[in-house]
C-alpha cells in the first residue's frame, strides 16, 4: 500500500522543541549565566552541554547534588526562563526545515504536538514570534513533570492529541529525550543539533537536520 492508502490523521508527530525546532541552546546557556550568580551558583558550558533538554528541577539536582528546595527551585526558575523569554524575543528563528516539515505533515492530516521541557510561556513565546500555532493540535510543557528520560510528557501529548503511544514518533535532539521516548512505547528520530550521532543512537532513526527527514520517512517509522 502507498501511503495515500492510509489514514494518516490516525497518527502523530511529538516535537521537542529546543534544539529540534529552533538553535536555542547558546540563548538558554546566557540566560543561566546572567541568572545563577546571584544564587551563588555558576554554569559550565559543558555542564550545560550535559543537561540540556532536561527540566530546570533535574539541571538544579545535578548542580547542587541534591534536590533543591521548592523555594530555590521557584526562584531560580522564575528568573532564568523570564531571562530567556527576553533573550528569545525577536531573535529566535526556526531550524532549517523546520517549518516546511511541520506544513506538509499538517497538509496530509498528521496530528502534531509539542512535547517540551520548557515552561509553558516560553513554548508560547516561541510558537507566537515564529507564527507556527496553526499545525498544532497540542502544546505540552514538561516543566512539572517527572523530566525526561521519564516519558511523560511524551505520554501527555499523546494523550491530549488523542492517540495511544504506538502511533507517535517523537523528534528529539537530546540523549534523555530519545530515552524517554523509547520509554513511553514510541519511535524516536535523533537530530545531531546538540549531540553526535553516537550518543542518539537508541533512536530508530538519525539525521543530521530536518531537510533529512521525510513524511514518507515518518510514516515508514509508524508502519514498521
């Protein structure tokens, strides 16, 4: 069967969204900078390296070697991520094709959601400056939930865009992320836009950039 022989509205794509739908991870490593001094605290390039694309609760864990109080944690989150939505604002621009991938799967019906780590706002902010809300049908923030590798934001999305797990490819940049996607039951595509190919390899497939990524492809991941 072609794929035109297929429901493809039955199906759906998770997208991270930091690193995967835009470069953000120099903007994310600034707003750390500028912020944690006045905590006492300091970020390496390379711890930042390391814990991108885990939520602020696990990269303060890391940090301090124990779970931060809820305070700090408040504290600490509230004034990086209102750093970043500053830093973001009328900078951000998509990943190259980010935004031609996102048309054609909404152009044959494919269900599409954000699954990030990220807060709420700062997905918002996003999605507004880059004018792409129209081919979601779901935005989910991971931001108070157990963070990736645990699989439930991935688990969320799917669950608010109707779909069970078997029918998802999750699209990922980070090592906790293809994990947690593998976790939740799911196919997991690795973009090389913030780790080697080597360090994404639980993923089904890995692609250096999303002009290498296909909805035959996609739906390819699904049918298997």
């Amino acid at each position: 069967m072609k794929m035109k022989d297929y429901d493809l509205s039955q199906y759906g794509v998770l997208w991270d969204l930091d690193g995967v739908l835009i470069e953000s991870s120099q903007q994310h490593l600034d707003s750390w900078i500028s912020v944690l001094p006045r905590f006492g605290l300091t970020m390496s390039r390379e711890l930042h390296e390391q814990t991108f694309g885990m939520n602020n609760r696990e990269i303060l864990t890391i940090m301090l070697g124990k779970p931060p109080e809820a305070d700090l944690l408040h504290r600490i989150s509230s004034a990086k991520e209102s750093a970043f939505r500053e830093i973001i604002k009328g900078t951000v621009e998509p990943l190259v094709g980010a935004v031609e991938l996102l048309e054609k799967l909404y152009s044959v019906k494919v269900r599409q959601a954000i699954a990030s780590s990220a807060p709420e706002e700062n997905i918002h902010v996003v999605v507004e400056e880059l004018k792409i809300g129209g081919y979601f049908q779901a935005l989910v923030s991971g931001h108070d939930l157990p963070a990736k590798p645990n699989p439930a934001v991935y688990l969320e999305a799917a669950r608010q865009i109707e779909l069970g797990p078997e029918a998802c490819v999750v699209v990922e940049d980070a090592v906790v992320g293809v994990r947690g996607a593998k976790k939740a039951g799911m196919r997991a595509v690795g973009v090389t836009t913030t780790h080697a190919a080597e360090a994404l390899r639980d993923a089904d497939l890995v692609i250096v950039s999303l002009l290498d990524l296909s909805v035959d492809e996609i739906v390819h991941l699904l049918l298997e």
